[in-house]
C-alpha cells in the first residue's frame, strides 16, 4: 500500500518512513503543506499522515482542500496538542483519526491498518481469495495451508492485489499504489514482481489465481472468463 507521509521535522519523518517501509508499505515524503498538496495531485494514495504544525500551510487547511479536491485516502492526523477542541478541529476537518505526539510507533501502524480495512471489501486483519491467505499483523501468508515466504515488494504487491478482489487492475493503478515515486520509474517492475509472484503462488497450486487481462492488466480471482491469458 502507498502512504504519503507528510512531516516537518526531518528526524522523525526519516523514522515514520524507515518504520512504515519495514512494515512493506510504500512511503513517499512531504516536508510542508503545500508539498503534501502537490504530492497527491501527482498520486493516488492508499492512506495519508498528515502532521498538523507545517509549513508554509498547515495540516487542517491541507485536509479540508484534499477532501474539497474528493480525494477520499484514509487520513491519520498527527499532533503534539491534545485538547478536545483540537481533536475534534482535526476530525471535523476530514481526519479519519488522530494520533498526539510522542506516539509509540506500533500504535500508528495499528490504526493504519484499522483505517486501511474500512472498505466494504475488507474484513478483518486476514485478508483471502480462495485458499490464499494474507494476515496483514504478522505478514505471514498461506495457500492451501502451506506457508509462502515473500519479499517485502512481492508482499506489497499481493496485500494490493488481495485488497481489490475480482477486480481488474491495470499496470498503473498497480505500480502507483505498490511503488513509491521513485521506484516505480522501471517502467516493467508490475510484469517482473507479478511473474515472481505467480512462480510462488500458483506454481504448484490449482485453480492459478493471478491472471492477465488481455490488453489491460491484472486481476487476482479463483475464478476465470475468456478474457484471461
């Protein structure tokens, strides 16, 4: 999943980032609130976190124009100020959530994953398609019962695929939701990581689950129609 993070203070936005990527997600970095701004002009992202003391523009004016824009990403606020009249400022802005500083970090990687299972599509922490299962806390994946050990990227690209089930995904949509900006310039990392991704969980395994949309992209079923390569 892509996060975008934007935070001011380089120390711990180094940290947020190192931390959320560990974690197999995608980070971009704003430092100030009209970069955030620009960031998701360009993007489309999965979840925000958004620091409310900026520069330049501040995180509450930085939510209300996303949300006037209609981007819809999941946004965790973070603060240093913890008054009710701040939190419900922050919330009534276009805040998912609200987190005051200093945090420990396992709590923001909890209630990312809380924000990132509100789709109607997702229930729960263990993501599955047919006999494929993803645990999303413990990143331990399984089909058919029988554990398949990922790479950070190839995990990434799976939670996202398993997160938009039966749907048909093109090469864009997943590049710019697996890959942060500047990763995602090999303009073949979908096809490579897809192919890696397919020698692990279908090889070996019946029905195949990830198939290719002739002229569009991909999509992750238990099912298959004529369109399907």
């Amino acid at each position: 999943m892509r996060v975008l993070v934007v935070e001011d203070e380089p120390k711990i936005a180094s940290f947020i980032q190192k931390g959320l990527q560990e974690e197999h997600y995608a980070v971009d970095l704003a430092f100030d609130g009209e970069e955030a701004l620009d960031w998701a002009s360009m993007a489309e992202y999965d979840l925000i976190v958004l620091d409310i003391l900026l520069p330049k523009r501040n995180g509450i004016s930085v939510c209300r124009e996303l949300r006037q824009r209609g981007i819809r990403a999941p946004i965790l606020m973070l603060t240093a100020k913890d008054t009710v009249d701040d939190r419900v400022t922050g919330l009534d802005s276009g805040a998912d959530d609200y987190l005051v500083k200093p945090f420990a970090f396992r709590e923001l990687v909890a209630r990312l994953r809380a924000l990132a299972r509100r789709p109607p599509e997702v229930h729960g922490p263990v993501l599955q398609v047919a006999d494929l299962q993803l645990d999303t806390v413990n990143h331990r994946v399984t089909r058919a019962g029988r554990s398949i050990e990922l790479t950070p990227n190839e995990y990434s690209l799976l939670e996202f695929l398993m997160r938009h089930p039966n749907q048909i995904l093109s090469r864009t949509v997943i590049g710019e939701h697996v890959w942060n900006y500047d990763f995602y310039s090999q303009s073949n990392i979908v096809d490579v990581y897809i192919r890696y991704l397919r020698r692990k969980l279908d090889y070996g395994f019946t029905p195949p689950l990830i198939h290719t949309i002739r002229g569009v992209g991909y999509r992750l079923s238990g099912t298959c129609d004529d369109t399907m390569a």
